[in-house]
C-alpha cells in the first residue's frame, strides 16, 4: 500500500513535470532566436510526449477523479472505463451522480474524507459501485485534498486489484512512430546514463550503428572539447531543474566534429525514482561558421569566449620570441583569482551566474585595455599578460582590479560581492618559460598572506619555510596551553556606553613574542586544527562572560567566532550546551559570529543549527558581511540578529565612492530587515561621523580601543 501511496504523488507529478519542461523549453527557444527556433520541439511532438508520459503513467498507476468541491462537478482521466469498466456515457459528472452511483456508505466515507481531512494529508479505503460487473466489483482508492486559488480540489487514484501493472522502462515513453520518423537524434539512456536505445535520425546523423550504442555512455561520441565545468553544470541543471538544454559539440564515427542543440531530461517513475534520460538533439552545423567556430572552441572558454590558458601560453611564448633582443623588455603576468568562485552555482541559478561571470568578465577585460592580453586560465582565475614600464605600473593596475570587482553586482533584488586576491610574475626576471611563470603567479597567489596583491619572489620558499615552523607552533601552543584570548569593546555611540565585545585570539610563541591572527589561523586551517583552537575560544569566552557579567550590571555580550570546521562538527551544539551548564551561564551574555562560508554548501543544515543556537538563546551575527556571495534570500531565512560590515570597506570609506556606496546600502539593508548592524575597524573620528549620519550606531575598533586583556578590560568598563 505504500507504494501504492507514492504512485499516487508520481501520476499527479509527471505531467506537471512535463509541462515545466516544455515551458522551459519555450523560454529558451524564444530566447534563443532563429537559431533555437529552428530545432525546438513542434508542437504536435510536445503534444505526443505528454500523452505518452500521461498514458504510461496511467498505465502503471491507475486512473485519476478530480472533484472541485466548489461546484462538485468531476473530471476523469481518458483510462478510467478501462480501469473501472465504466462507460463514458455513465460517468457521474458531480457528487450528486456520484452518490447515485456508489454503495452508500462507501460514498459517505469518501465524502466525509474529502470535506474533512487536512490539505496534503492522503486517505485509503475501498469502494464498491451498486451496480457490480465481474473483474470491477471493487476498487482502491487513494485521496488527498489541495488548495488550488480559492477552490478545494479532491484527487483520487482508482485501482483496480483484478488488473495487473507493470514496470516502467524509459523506452515506453515516446510513440513509436515518433521515435522512428522524427528527424531529430534521440538518445534514451537508463538512470547509469548508459544507452537503452537511439533513433534512425541518431544512426544517420552519427554513423554509429545501434548494436555499437547500445549499453554505452553518451560520453562515447563526445568531442573531448568541453572541460569539466561544462558538464558539471549541465548535471547540476539536470538534477535541480529536471531539464537542461544548450549546444554540445560532438564528434561521428568518421571523426567530424559537429555541433547539436540539445533537449535533455530525466525520466521518473515509481515514488520519484529516477528511470532514465531522454535527449532530443537537433544538428546545428549549418547554423554556425563551423571552421571558425571549431578553430574557437579549441582556443577559447566556452563560458566568456576568453582565450583558454593553452592560447595563453602560445601567446606569451609569440610575444618573448619577437623580443628576443630586447633585452630591457619586461612582461607581467598577473592572474586574478576570485574567491569562492564555486559557492556561486550553490547560491544562484544558472542564468544568474552566466550574468554574474560576464560581468567579471567584462570589468577585467576594461581594466585591462588594450594593453594586456586576457585570458580566463581556470574556473576562477583571469591571466592579463603584457609589458610594462615600472612594477608601480602594475600595482596600480592591480588595485584598479581589486577596486573594480569589489563594487557589487545586481542580481535581482539581490548584490554580489566579489573578493579576489592578485598574485604577480615577471619575464624574463623570474622566468623565461610561460609555463612556469603561470606556476609562479599562482605561488605568489597562494601564499598566506594579508595583502590581497602579492609578487612573486625566490624569498617566497622561505616563506613557506616560514609556515612550517608556525604548524610547529600551534601545535605546541594547544599542547601547553599558550592560547591566549583578547577582548576589543563595542560601543553603542548613541551614548557612548559599552553593549559587548569580541574575543580575539593570539598565540604566546616559545620565544615569548605574540602571533596575531593573520599570522597563524590560515595555517590552522590548512592543517585541520581549527576544531581544537575553537574549542579553547568556546571554553574561555564562556569563562570571561561569566566572569564579566557577575561583577557587572550593563549586561555585555561576548560574542566569539566560529570557524566552518567546527560549525560542521556534529559535537558542535553539545560543546555550546556543554558550557552554558559548566558555567551556569546566561545565554543572552553569549553571541557566536559565523562567516558566510558555514552556509554556503549544505543551506539547510547550517539553518537548523542555527536556529538550534537561537532556541537556546545565544546572539547570532554575521560576520565580514560583503567579502563572500552575500545573498539576501539568505538573510532572509537565517535567523540573524546582528550583521558586521567588514574592516576592509570601512578603511577605504573615506578614500573610494564605492566603499561608501557599499557601507550604505548595507546598513540601509540591515535596517529594512530589522537586523542590527555594526561596523568592525573603525579607527578615526570621520570614519565614525560617516557612519553614525547613516544609522550605524554599534562601533568596534581602534577609534575606542584596541584589544584588551581580561583584567584591563574590566579595569576600563566595568
């Protein structure tokens, strides 16, 4: 009866399913121009593919009633006389035929869950007609009710138990003579993607015979001309949406390369299972100037229609070689890396994310000019080659790209903030071999370092040694107890009194100097010790809040930081009830601040824990708000209480437009969602003014106070 139950869900689903597809399918072709035009489904063919998905469906299932409790009048599915026996003719049109036609208590049962039971709630029983013929004397029936405007509607599934059914294959699910005659390629694959069947347009247009598809995965005939990215989204699309459709170049037995326009999605049957994949192609070729497109395709990103990084390196090693005896020449190579590039198809769609790469796209090319050449060298890297007259040259240029990509992109109702780090090589300075001066652009981008521009520099292996001996320190630091926490204040400047403060961690080294933060937690994190160091910060913050509010009535939030690592410890929430009980600690005293990064991959975990933390009564705020892909969806649904505008904005506010544009609308932002707001890093009086004309009150930074012990902040506040 259970699958019964389901079966119920999947009838009323799939045409559903079907009618988004080619609602879809529409709004690309439209969008497409002659081109899409050309190769979009007929109608007459959509029409056929829904009457087979309906009638499969139908077959497997059962038949459907729909009755609009509104008028009670009744509608059938095209199956229901072979299923019940009934005629067309003797089908009760409303409740009052229907009452006519069925025992009456069986009516009345089915009447009384209609009318009574919850929206979505299903129901089961059986019913017998008062006129009874063999093999239809008695029917399952299976109900749920919706609200569909402002009418209640009544489905239920009938079946009959002298009737057998059987298993859906993905091959039922197109007409025959369709499959056989339609000039498109259609390929029908099960859910392991490997090919069920192919048409005789598919044989024609490929050359492949049957009997050599048959159990293959499409991949078979792929061009090798797409890159990872490419399939990655088209599988995302097919997972999320149900549909992909877009260009794919492929290649035929004989080895042509050809371009197709194709119409993937998945087939589903019992209880939502996955059956397999249809795939409509049409050929395209003729469309398009094949010779200079294929000669593109090999050279540039399918996705900006950049050069690639093989065209890169063919064009630094044509640049170099005329230059040869121009020795004084020098060319830099700045690569530009975005961060957390890959949140993006995690946080929006994928048109919105096309938008979104075409505008970096676009604000990179721009700065670069005609000077630099560009290229896109991986997913979330952009390459600008080309010489230069002074490395102050490049670093101008390369604040202008950090400055342009940190102005928000519009989405929607939505902003997109971008983050980007810059690492630099030069030739013929630190290597003539293109290939090994893209290694060290990205050595220089990838060292942990404050600066958000980095040159690259043989010192940098030191570094790197350099690191090493931090790990080391750490890891005593944890053995023998050298962590030590700071307090920084924060101020509500509408007078000046003190509301909370931010615990701070530094290290005590074996020599007795201090580490700072940006000196050892990126290694922390590399190196997987970033549960162990929250820890210490939970089990102390909880100590100095405790210890700050029992000798003090201005009742101060003590807010700590969470790293992703520890958000996603499954012990986590204990270790935070733990505390609270060790302690006997006010929850109110508490606040965990969280970064964008904890959300960004499972939203939904990362909403329940945080409305676990809510529950127990803890202050949440979101940390360095505008360095990731802040989402006001996001903000929407998240319990937040407080947002923090990140140090990097407020010290370019008095020196960039953009900043101050940010810094508005953030604070305007937090204001209409009736989220507090407070600004972290505020060193001078102008700094504050600007904040404070714009509604920001809360301040945290050196204008008030740097980080304080335990013992010298209660001196000052308490």
């Amino acid at each position: 009866m259970k699958n019964f139950l389901n079966n119920f869900e999947f009838y009323l689903n799939l045409k559903k399913m079907l009618y988004t597809i080619i609602m879809l399918e529409n709004i690309f072709a439209k969008k497409g121009g002659q081109e899409m035009e050309k190769h979009r489904l007929s109608e007459e063919e959509k029409d056929e593919i829904l009457d087979m998905y309906e009638s499969s469906s139908e077959m497997h299932t059962g038949a459907v009633m729909r009755i609009d409790l509104s008028n009670h009048k009744i509608l059938y599915s095209s199956n229901f006389k072979r299923v019940t026996g009934i005629g067309k003719d003797e089908f009760p049109q409303n409740l009052e035929e229907l009452k006519e036609f069925l025992e009456e208590e069986d009516f009345q049962k089915i009447l009384d869950n209609s009318v009574n039971c919850d929206y979505e709630s299903e129901w089961v029983l059986k019913a017998s007609p008062k006129k009874k013929k063999e093999g239809y004397d008695t029917f399952e029936l299976v109900g749920k009710k919706k609200r569909r405007g402002e009418r209640d509607i009544v489905y239920i599934l009938i079946r009959n138990p002298n009737q057998r059914y059987g298993n859906i294959s993905p091959d039922v699910f197109f007409p025959k003579d369709l499959f056989d005659n339609s000039q498109q390629a259609i390929v029908i694959t099960d859910r392991n993607n490997k090919v069920v069947t192919v048409n005789k347009a598919f044989i024609d247009i490929m050359g492949y015979s049957l009997e050599e598809v048959i159990g293959k995965d499409p991949s078979f005939w792929s061009s090798s001309m797409h890159d990872k990215t490419f399939y990655q989204k088209m599988w995302y699309d097919l997972k999320t949406k149900g549909f992909w459709n877009g260009r794919i170049i492929n290649k035929k037995k004989n080895g042509e390369i050809f371009f197709i326009y194709s119409n993937i999605f998945e087939i589903k049957g019992y209880n939502g299972e996955l059956v397999g994949y249809i795939a409509i192609n049409s050929d395209i070729t003729d469309n398009i100037k094949r010779e200079e497109e294929i000669r593109r395709v090999h050279k540039y990103d399918f996705q900006t229609w950049l050069p690639k990084k093989e065209y890169l390196l063919e064009k630094i090693e044509e640049v170099v070689g005329n230059d040869l005896n121009q020795e004084e020449l020098e060319y830099a190579l700045i690569i530009v890396k975005i961060n957390k590039m890959h949140e993006l198809p995690v946080v929006y769609d994928f048109e919105e994310t096309n938008v979104i790469i075409k505008e970096i796209t676009e604000r990179v090319t721009k700065v670069a000019g005609s000077h630099f050449f560009v290229a896109r060298i991986a997913e979330d890297e952009f390459a600008l080659f080309g010489s230069f007259d002074s490395l102050t040259n490049i670093e101008e240029i390369s604040n202008d790209l950090i400055k342009t990509l940190t102005d928000p992109i519009q989405i929607s109702n939505d902003q997109v903030f971008i983050k980007t780090r810059i690492g630099i090589s030069i030739y013929p300075r630190n290597s003539k071999d293109p290939e090994k001066l893209i290694n060290q652009a990205r050595t220089a981008l990838n060292v942990s370092s404050k600066n958000d521009i980095n040159f690259y520099s043989p010192d940098l292996s030191n570094l790197i040694k350099y690191e090493k001996l931090i790990e080391e320190e750490i890891y005593q630091a944890l053995q023998n107890n050298r962590l030590v926490l700071f307090l920084q204040p924060q101020i509500d400047t509408r007078n000046f009194e003190i509301i909370g403060a931010e615990t701070l961690i530094r290290l005590l080294k074996s020599d007795g100097t201090i580490l700072y933060p940006l000196e050892f937690l990126n290694i922390a994190k590399q190196k997987g010790l970033m549960i162990e160091i929250d820890k210490f910060v939970l089990e102390n913050t909880a100590k100095i809040s405790k210890q700050l509010n029992s000798s003090s009535d201005r009742n101060i939030k003590v807010f700590f930081n969470v790293s992703k690592s520890f958000f996603e410890d499954d012990e986590f929430l204990n270790h935070i009830k733990r505390v609270l009980n060790e302690y006997d600690l006010d929850p109110s005293f508490l606040g965990v601040e969280l970064t964008e990064e904890i959300f960004i991959d499972d939203f939904y975990s990362a909403q329940k824990k945080i409305n676990a933390l809510k529950n127990m009564g803890l202050h949440i705020a979101l940390d360095d708000f505008g360095t990731g892909f802040s989402s006001l969806s996001y903000l929407n649904k998240l319990r937040i209480d407080k947002i923090k505008i990140d140090k990097s904005f407020i010290d370019d506010l008095l020196i960039s437009d953009s900043a101050k544009r940010l810094v508005s609308s953030i604070i305007s932002m937090s204001q209409i969602l009736g989220l507090e707001v407070i600004a972290e890093g505020v060193e001078n009086k102008e700094q504050l003014l600007f904040l404070q004309s714009r509604g920001c009150y809360e301040i945290q930074g050196y204008y008030f106070s740097k980080p304080l012990s335990l013992d010298k902040f209660m001196e000052s506040f308490c």
